[in-house]
C-alpha cells in the first residue's frame, strides 16, 4: 500500500473514533444517562483507580513540607480538643460514632484510627490544609491556624493506639487545660504582611461566597441570592451603607449584621487575613 493512502486511513480512522467518543460523550451528559444518585456506588475498578490517584496526588504534593517536632504532648493534647469539635462529627473517634451526616456521605469519610499506617505526617498536615476535591473533605487552612493543624497531626499520632477510654481520657485532660477554642474567628489577630490577592480568590470559594454571588474568575454555578460583584471596584457604596473601600469591605465581610442589622447576608465569621485577602481581590474586578 502506497505510504499516502496509508495515512489518509490512519488519519480517517482516527478522527471518526475521536467524533464517535465525542458523540457518546454528549448523549451520555445530555442524555442524563449517567446516574447521580448517592445511593449508586461506583464500580470497584473505578473506586479503586480513584483512591490511587488521590493518594499518589497527595505524596507528591506534600514532599516538600517541612515537618515539625511532632513529639510534643501538650500539642496533641490541644490536637484532642480540636479533633473533637472539628473532626467527630464527619469521622467519628474511637468509641464515638460520626453524626448522621457524616454517617451518609459519599465518599465515606472513614474513622481515621489507622491513618498513620497509610500518611505520614506531612501527608497529614496537606490533606487536612487543603481538603479533598470532589469528597466534602474541607480545607481547614481557612478555619484552622497553621499551629492548630500540626497540633492535630500530632494527636493523630497518638490517636491509631486509643482504645475509647483512652479517648475520653484524653478528652477529659484537654478540658481541664481550659484551653481556648481552636478555629479562627473574626477575632483572630492579623498576621502582618501585604494582602494577598490569590488567596482572596480561594477564599471566596471557601467562605461560601459562591453560593450566594455570582463572582468573574471564580468557578461556580449563576448564582442570584446577594448582588453580583461584578465591576465592583467601580461601585460607590458597600451594601448602601458604606462607602467603597479595602478597609470597609474587609469590616463588612466580618461584622455584616452590625453593619446593617437585618441584612439578608449572613455573617459567616470570616477571620481578619481572609477578609483582607478577599477585599483585594473583589476590588481587582474593574
Ligand atoms: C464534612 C465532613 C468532614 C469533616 C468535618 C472532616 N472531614 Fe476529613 N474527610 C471527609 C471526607 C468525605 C473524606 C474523604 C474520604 C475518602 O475519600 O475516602 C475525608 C478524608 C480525610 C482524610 C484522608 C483519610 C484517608 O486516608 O482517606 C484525613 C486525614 C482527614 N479527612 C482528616 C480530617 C480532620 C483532621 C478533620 C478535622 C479537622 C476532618 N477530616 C474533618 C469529610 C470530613
Ligand atoms: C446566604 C447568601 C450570602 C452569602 C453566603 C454571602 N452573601 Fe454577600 N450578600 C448577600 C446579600 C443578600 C447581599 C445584599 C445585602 C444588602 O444589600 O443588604 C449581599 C451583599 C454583599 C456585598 C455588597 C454588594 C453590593 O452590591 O453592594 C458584598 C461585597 C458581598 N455581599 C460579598 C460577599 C462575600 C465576599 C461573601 C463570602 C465571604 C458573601 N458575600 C457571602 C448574600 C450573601
């Protein structure tokens, strides 16, 4: 066969296969073929193909970490409190069961009582930063502070060896230290340094921002709840009230209901850095 015909079938082939999974492609989205219902589990080989690129997802990015200390008891101590009042309700702990929410998610958040065998601590500290795409899993970098995350990875350390009297123990000696709730707050000092406009992005996303604003170059579904911020540097007033500003919207964004009492937003607790962070990036939006 002549080299020119060859290709031209080459070519042909491959182009109607790529058209052929176009095609199925949209009759499967448009179609609704694909069930999205909680209750249709995947196929093993799906979930196991997953899984794998999660983990191998999560060594490569944590490589780099640099690990503290973790021996420090005091710091698992703390790591107890927090994993208590962040943790329980989606994982459950030894003795504890996870609430009903946790309980029906999918994917399952498991008890993460032998999740040292499978992460070391590093992994640890970038999963419970970052979150899970896709799972529910939440970036804690935006309720925790950086200390309060490593405090947890140092409690998972201890955690694979607890029996559940062990835990309660535990549980029993962290109350007694009085220590204070973990979680920042818009009472949470600001670390010093210049806003950080990127991280204003992410954080929309985190706060929940999306959901009721429809925001450009932020990923999310039209939303019509609160005003789009599009152009919002070019707006006058904040919300009617105030007059557009860094500093304003950063004030609006943590103390709303003082701001304007009985305004539709709520007020969703967002620490100093983020709203720093997010009134930069809105006021990017010309
Ligand atoms: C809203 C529910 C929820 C909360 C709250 C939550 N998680 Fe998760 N977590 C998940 C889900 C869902 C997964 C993914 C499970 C999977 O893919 O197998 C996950 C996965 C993990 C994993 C990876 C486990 C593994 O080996 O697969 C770790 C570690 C983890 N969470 C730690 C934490 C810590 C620490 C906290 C508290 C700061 C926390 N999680 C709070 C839902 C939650
Ligand atoms: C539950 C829905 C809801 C959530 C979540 C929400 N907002 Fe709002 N937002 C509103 C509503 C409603 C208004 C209009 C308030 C008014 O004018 O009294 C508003 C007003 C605003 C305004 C002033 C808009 C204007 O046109 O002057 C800004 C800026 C804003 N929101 C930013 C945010 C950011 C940033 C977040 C995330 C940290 C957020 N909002 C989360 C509902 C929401």
């Amino acid at each position: 066969m002549p080299k020119a015909k060859l290709f031209l079938i080459v070519a042909a082939t491959t182009l109607g296969l790529a058209l052929a999974g176009l095609l199925g492609g949209a009759l499967i989205v448009y179609g609704g073929l694909y069930n999205v219902a909680a209750t249709r589990q995947h196929w093993q080989v799906t979930h196991s193909v997953l899984e794998t690129a999660m983990r191998q997802s999560v060594r490569v990015r944590a490589r780099d970490i640099q690990e503290p200390p973790l021996a420090d008891e005091r710091a698992a101590l703390r790591g107890a409190a927090c994993f208590s009042d962040k943790c329980v309700q989606c994982h459950g702990a030894p003795g504890v069961a996870q609430g009903d929410i946790g309980k029906s998610m999918q994917p399952l958040p498991g008890p993460l009582v032998d999740v040292n065998r499978h992460w070391r601590p590093r992994e640890l500290y970038w999963l419970v930063r970052h979150g899970l795409k896709m799972t529910g899993m939440p970036a804690w970098e935006y309720r925790l502070a950086d200390g309060e995350i490593w405090d947890l990875v140092a409690f998972m350390q201890y955690l694979p060896g607890l029996s559940a009297t062990q835990y309660d123990q535990w549980q029993q000696k962290a109350t007694a230290m009085a220590l204070p709730a973990c979680g920042r707050s818009s009472s949470t000092p600001m670390p010093p340094g210049p806003a950080d406009v990127q991280r204003g992005r992410q954080a929309l996303h985190q706060h929940a921002c999306t959901a009721c604003h429809s925001i450009p170059g932020v990923t999310g579904t039209a939303a019509f709840v609160g005003p789009p911020l599009d152009r919002f540097a070019s707006r006058e007033l904040i919300a009617g009230t105030l007059p557009n500003s860094q500093e304003n919207l950063a004030r609006w964004l943590m103390h709303t209901q003082k701001i304007k009492p009985g305004t539709a937003m709520p007020e969703l607790g967002v620490a100093p850095q983020d709203a720093r962070d997010i009134a930069a990036y809105l006021l990017t939006l010309h």
